[in-house]
C-alpha cells in the first residue's frame, strides 16, 4: 500500500522542476498553470473532481477539492498551499533552482521550502485518504493556489472575492511556515506554530525636485532629499512591543532550556535562537526596510523626480502607530502611497491545536509544540476575510545545524527528505484527527 510519506518526496520534486516564477510582472511571469494542472491530474487519478480556476491573470491557475467528512454539522478545515515561487538565478547555487534534485540526503531547488513541500505533502496526503477512503472527522478542502510571492492578488484573494463558495463553511485553516522543528537542546525540540503574522504595507515614495545641469549649484535635488530620507528610516528603531504569542514563544523555550526569560529584557532571549533569531526578532518590533531606488537617467542630469519602494511589517494593533511614525521619520517632503494587507492572530487553544500536538508527539515522543508569530505574510490574510481561523502549520522536522530561515528566498534552498517523510507522516495523523 503506497503511504503518503511514500509519494512525498517524488512530488516536491516534480513540482520543483515546473518553473513558476512570480515576478509580479504580467509580462515575465510565468504563471502556475503548469504546476495547477499537475496537481489537478493527480488529485483526479485519485478519484477526485477538482476544480481548475485561472484567476484573473492568463495562467494564473488554481485548484480546489474538497473532502467530505464525517460530520457535515461542524466547520471545515482548509489546508492550502500556494504554488508560485520567487526568481532564482542559477549563479551560486550548488544546484540548478528548477532541478528538484534529490542529492545528500535533500531535495533542492527553488519553492523546496516556499512551499512545494507543503503543497507535496497535502497532495500525498489528500491522494491517500481517497485511494483508502479514509473519512476524515470533518470535511476537508485543499486548496493549491496562485501569486501569494505577489499578495494573492491572483490567487487567494481573488478566490475569495470572486469564488467564496468554494469555502463554504470553512472556519479553521492550516498552510506554510509553521509546524517545523527548532532544537533547543541535545534532543530536545520544539515544533512551532504560527498563530500571528505581521501585517504588510508595501510603500511607493517620491520626492520631487528642480531638474537642471548636474554641473551647477542644487538645493532642491530629488534624489538627494529622498535619500536622506531613506537613510532616516534606515536608521530608525521602532520600540519593542511583546506581543502574546511572542512572550508564549519565548516562555516556552524558557521551559525547555532551563534559561529564565526575562520579560522587560525579550531581545536577549531572542539572542540565545541562533539563526532562528532573525525571524523571530523581527517579530518585536515593526519594520521598515527600503527595497528599491529609482531616480535619474544621465550622469549629467539631476532629475525631477526620485522614487523608492519600502517593504514595511507591522505589529497587529500598530498600524495607525506605525503609519504615524512613517509620516514623521519620513517628512513632509515624501509623498507616499501604498497597498495594505492586514495582519493575522489567533489564539493558541482549542481542539485544532490539540490535534497538531497530538500528531507531533505520536512521531517525535517528548516534542513540544509552541505558538510564534511569523514576521512576513501568507494568504492566511486573503482567507481571514471569510472569517477563517488560521494556523501556520506545515510540519517538517529539521536537522539541528540547518540554517532554516536562510532558505526562505535564499540560495541553495532545499528540504531534508527525511523531514519531508516526518511531515507527511505527521499530516496524515493530523488529519484524521482534526
């Protein structure tokens, strides 16, 4: 009998090797139409009838199946992973990005982590459920979706807006960046939850000048001014603020080590993470980090206009505070304009969260799991919009030396197979029991 832990490794790597790029550009995007039919193909070789969605753009595709379970009375769950990926150049990388090669014990390429291997799990796992006719406690919708590296704007968003009666009835979800291993201590580990996301404020800046002769005298240079500006918000700190699932976090880890936290002193815990610590430090305070710079087309001409792109991350409850401090770091000056995605948080309680412990612990005996929030953004801030409860939860187990937050857009990204296998092992449990 084919497991799902069987298959899981094979499709992370077929997905890998279907490029598809998002670079929030209809003209080079690449699209997802591929990968969507590959999952729609095996989902139907299973004995489902998915439904194929292109979204908005040409070729953005979508697919959506859904399971029914035992009881039609309670809210069912999604389990939804997005299928685009971030460009990649093949200089640097041990390996080419769209190989899928499995090699030294990982299956390497672009989207191993962001998140093909979510998307091979639950295919695995929705494909063995039917083959068996496993009838799952509630009903279950997987979902495989379009542009999340973009907002969602061609994915979950756009399915929510356009075709919320696919998640009818859906009250709890689970996807990416969640349910994987820190080791804390020699055989210790602590499998985190994400219950809380920063919410995201891409911002679009321009300054404006007198064009003339880069030869003479300037006092109002564009891009002068917005550089000092850049360079002002470069330099600022927002204040830390301990947000619920941060201090749980941090408690939590407290526990297991033996090292006391101190409440009034967070950063310092942070500190004792590792490489772990630049994505849960980010998660202390707001941030805003400048991406791109665009001014002038002369060595000679000191243009009229000066813009630049910021990538700002809020704190659930700061985003009047934060848009405040922008307007002043920034001044009057800067004129700004920008799109908003919202942030996310739960609580970290209830049968859900039972369950993913309970499937955690049955593979990994004196694991434990914990809440944290996640720095950056998933299409858990399309799905909020119908309501939806969601967790970050995409188990994987990982070597203790493995840089892990490096991987997210990085180079040489890669999953371990052996942690492919623990979390399709894991999903599976999860789901009978959720």
């Amino acid at each position: 009998m084919t497991s799902a832990a069987d298959e899981v490794v094979r499709f992370t790597s077929e997905l890998i090797r279907i490029d598809t790029t998002n670079t929030d550009d209809p003209a080079t995007c690449v699209g997802e139409r591929a990968a969507a039919e590959y999952v729609a193909e095996r989902l139907t070789d299973a004995g489902y009838d998915p439904i194929y969605v292109e979204s908005g753009g040409k070729g953005r595709g979508n697919v959506v199946v859904r399971l029914p379970g035992a009881d039609p009375g309670r809210g069912a769950l999604l389990v939804h992973g997005h299928l685009d990926v971030v460009p990649a150049d093949p200089d640097g990388w041990t390996v080419h990005p769209f190989s899928g090669e499995v090699r030294d014990g990982y299956v390497w390429g672009r989207g191993a982590i962001d998140m093909k291997h979510m998307v091979a799990m639950s295919l695995a796992v929705a494909r063995r459920f039917k083959r068996d006719g496993v009838v799952p406690p509630r009903d279950i919708v997987f979902a495989f979706v379009a542009d999340e590296e973009a907002g969602g704007f061609q994915g979950a968003r756009w399915l929510v807006e356009h075709r919320p009666e696919l998640f009818e009835g859906v009250t709890e979800a689970v996807s990416e960046v969640g349910g994987f291993s820190l080791t804390v201590r020699d055989g210790v580990r602590a499998y985190l939850v994400e219950t809380a996301e920063k919410g995201v404020m891409w911002l679009r800046l321009k300054v404006r000048g007198a064009a003339g002769h880069g030869s003479m005298i300037h006092t109002d240079n564009a891009v002068a001014k917005l550089a000092a500006a850049v360079a002002r918000l470069d330099a600022h700190r927002f204040p830390v603020v301990l947000t619920e699932p941060v201090r749980e976090f941090l408690q939590g880890v407290a526990e297991l080590t033996g090292v006391p936290f101190d409440e009034d002193d967070p950063e310092a815990a942070v500190a004792r993470l590792g490489s772990l610590a630049r994505m849960i430090g980010a998660s202390l305070r707001d941030t805003a980090n400048v991406t791109m710079f665009h001014a002038g087309y002369k060595a000679n001409v000191v243009p009229a206009v000066a813009e630049a792109t910021v990538d700002g991350r809020m704190l659930p409850g700061r985003e009047e505070a934060f848009e405040r401090t922008l307007a002043e770091v920034l001044g009057p000056d800067v004129e700004q304009e920008w799109d908003t995605l919202p942030p996310v948080q739960t609580t970290f309680d209830g049968h859900l969260v039972d369950a993913m412990a309970a499937a955690i612990s049955a593979e990994d005996p004196g694991a434990r799991v914990l809440p944290y929030m996640l720095s950056a953004g998933t299409d858990a801030k399309s799905f909020q919009l119908l309501g939806i409860r969601h967790f970050g939860f995409a188990p994987l187990r990982l070597p203790p030396d493995l840089d892990f937050t490096a991987l997210f857009h990085g180079v040489d990204e890669r999953v371990p197979v052996d942690g492919l296998e623990f979390g399709a092992r894991v999903l599976d449990r999860f789901l009978r029991g959720c």
